[in-house]
C-alpha cells in the first residue's frame, strides 16, 4: 500500500478526494490517502514546497505561478489531473444587491447583465464620493482572481481603480461580509451558499455564466516525486477517475453531500453543500432549471486541458504578474499534463480527448468531440463577452487585452 498525503480546503470541488478515499476507490488501486485539512491556499502551497504533501487540492493557477516562480518558496509543480468544472460564483452585499436591483432586472445566469448592473452601482458611488466598493477573492494566483477581473473589466468596471480587491481564506469571505469589511467576493462552494443562508449577501453571478465549462480547481503533484513515482501516480489518477464517475451520478449527490458534511470536511450541514452539487443555488430566481454549477465528470471534467493554463497564464501578463515570454508560455502550458492523464488511463477505456488543447470559446452548443475511445462530448464552453481563446495565438490574444489602469 502506497502512503499519500493530500493537503485540500473545505469546499465542495475537494469531492473527488473526498470521495476516493471514503469509498474505497483509492484502497482499490493500492493507496492509502489521507487527507489533510488546511485553512488557506498559502498553506497548500507552502506545505507542497516543503514536501510535506505530495499532491494537493489545488487552485488551478497555482502549479502555473510556482514554475513560473511566482511563490515564496521554490517548487515544481504539475497538474495531471483536473477536479471539476465551475464550483465558484461571485456574492455580494445586500446592500449592493438592492442597489443593482434597483437598476434593472437581474438574473444570476446572465453574467453581462448582472455586470452591467453592478458598473452603474460603481459609477454611482464614485459620483456620490463614497468609498470604493471592496472585493475579496481567495488567492492571487486562483481562478477567481482571474475571473472577477475578466468579469469587472469586460463589464467597464477597472479592477484595482474603480473597485478594490483583497485576499481572505475562502472560509472567512462570510464573515468579512458580514462584518462589512468586504462589499462581495468571488469563491467557491459552499461559502457562497451558506453566505446567502445567513441573509448576509446575494448570489450576483457564477463562473459558469462568466465562462462557460472552466476550470477550477486540479490535483497539484510535486513534479520530482512524480518523475520518481510514475507507478504510483497512475494508479492515484486511476482512483481519481472512478470517484469522479462515482460524483457526477445524479443518484449519489445527496450521499456525496453527506460524506462532504462530514466534521473531517467541510463540517457545515448538507442542506447548505447540496446546492452546490445540483446547481439548484440559493436565491437564484429558476431553481427549477439547475444551472451547470459545478462537474466532475461529464464535459470532460477531469481533464487538464493546456488551454486552460495558457488562459490562466494570459491573465497573469494581462493583470501584470509576470512578463510576456516564450519561454514563460511553455512553463505554463506544460504545467499542465494531460500526457500522464491520458497514460494512466489508457487500459481503462475511458473516453479521453485526443488533443491537448481547445479553442476555448469555440462550442457554442453540446459536440461530440475525438477521443481515445468511446464517444465524449463536450461544450458549450464561452466567455460572457463572446471572446474567443485560440491557444495557439496567444501573442495577438495579449496585445488585444486592455492593460490594468494604473
């Protein structure tokens, strides 16, 4: 039996994890993960730098930042593996919500208007003189980050001048609303959830209406170990793969949730970790019509597609945290690793992409794509703007951005 210890937060996106080692899909393929529970991303990153971890919960940014040496300590990192789609959606105040209501309609699956509102609300402040509204997101270097400030600036709002943004752990984002130290954030489930059950905030919009079929969170690997442990890797992404297949069953949710409620986890009550599962949100106005909120399978969920770190690595140039190189395009695109994905399952059967990248943007609708075997499907997968991501122009997608506002 092969020891792995994991470093994750408490989010629902952990379920994979969660869900291997619980059900026994982890002892199956001669592993014996244990699963440590921390409280912020920097410790993640610090514990992986330091070899305490060999893999990791991770934001999907950050094995792209520390290769790129963005982080305290130095690390290689990759990321093999994906651990679902969405899972994140942007709360704010009450107070701000009643204010974008007051201007318009509003529906949290219509990301451009719900943008469109929250600029009139931000412009009207700085009439009025009153202070800049004030943002939390989990981390620099996270898919949140990345998304709120696509969002604001595609909306007309300039991060960083026209609204202030600040880096909390995802489980105190609740409260610093609550307190009124933050005016929203951007985080995952079920903070958003359970921020909206303490009638402290409203659900504005979700990752999934600012990008459709995104990226959100992977499985970091200490690059030397997995060199070294090629073996063992394989097998771990083995298990992986069965409990993402067991998590994307509509039948096994409510148990999921349960296992998820767990004090060892995310130790808050099902009825609040639910909604981030079947997409049936707090507040949103058709709970009827479950919105894609969050994947682990379907969709090709799990799979570490290198566009998605080139976007990441696009936003880390355009919000000026690392320089435009071709060298630094490579670090980033290999940073991600959907060759040992595709070698540790290759005798499975599983339907797996047979390109490494995507134009993201491209499927506007549900397509069958080519795969390794049997049939996949894939999309609809666009930005809210209706830009278009072609990895492979990269240069011409930078130079297009709007630079930061100083």
């Amino acid at each position: 039996m092969i020891e792995l210890a994991a470093g994750f937060l408490p989010l629902t996106d952990c379920a994979i994890l969660v869900a291997a080692k619980e059900l026994g899909f982890a002892e199956e393929q001669g592993i014996a993960l244990k699963l440590v529970k921390e409280n912020s991303w920097a410790n993640v990153r610090d514990r992986l730098a330091v070899e305490q971890f060999e893999i990791a919960h991770s934001l999907a940014p950050m094995p792209i930042a520390a290769n790129l040496g963005l982080t305290p300590l130095p690390t290689k990192l990759i990321a093999p593996m994906a651990l679902g789609l969405g899972g994140n959606a942007i709360t704010v105040s009450k107070a701000v919500y009643h204010a974008m209501v007051a201007k318009g309609d509003h529906d949290a699956q219509d990301a451009a208007g719900a943008g469109a509102l929250l600029a009139e609300v931000v412009a009207a402040r700085a009439l009025s003189g009153k202070r800049r509204l004030q943002f939390g997101v989990v981390h620099p270097f996270s898919a949140h980050n990345f998304e709120l400030h696509y969002w604001l600036a595609a909306s007309g709002i300039a991060p960083d001048r026209d609204v202030d943004i600040v880096v909390l752990p995802p489980s105190l984002l609740p409260d610093a609303l609550a307190a009124g130290q933050i005016d929203g954030f951007c985080a995952g489930e079920p903070w958003n959830t359970l921020a909206v059950k303490a009638a402290v905030g409203k659900i504005a919009t979700v990752k999934s209406a600012i990008w459709a079929s995104s990226p959100e969170k992977v499985l970091a690997v200490n690059a030397l170990w997995a060199d070294e442990n090629r073996e063992a890797l394989h097998a771990l992404l083995r298990a992986l793969h069965g409990a993402s297949l067991w998590c994307s069953a509509t039948e096994n949710l409510a148990a999921l949730a349960q296992l998820l409620s767990s004090s060892r986890y995310i130790d808050r009550p099902v009825d609040s970790i639910l909604p981030g599962l079947n997409g049936r949100l707090l507040g949103a106005r058709s709970t009827d019509t479950p919105a894609p909120f969050f994947d682990t399978f379907a969709r090709a969920a799990t799979f570490p597609w290198q566009s998605h770190a080139l976007w990441f690595y696009s936003q880390m140039v355009r919000w000026r945290q690392v320089e435009h190189r071709a060298a630094n395009v490579e670090t980033a695109r290999t940073s991600f690793r959907p060759d040992i994905y595709r070698a540790a399952l290759a005798a499975s059967g599983a339907a797996v992409p047979s390109a490494n990248s995507k134009v993201e943007g491209a499927l506007k609708t549900t397509t069958a794509v080519g795969v390794s075997a049997q049939s996949l499907f894939l999309g609809p997968d666009g930005f809210f703007d209706g830009a278009i991501f072609d990895p492979d122009e990269i240069d011409t997608y930078i130079a297009g951005q709007t630079a930061r506002p100083k």
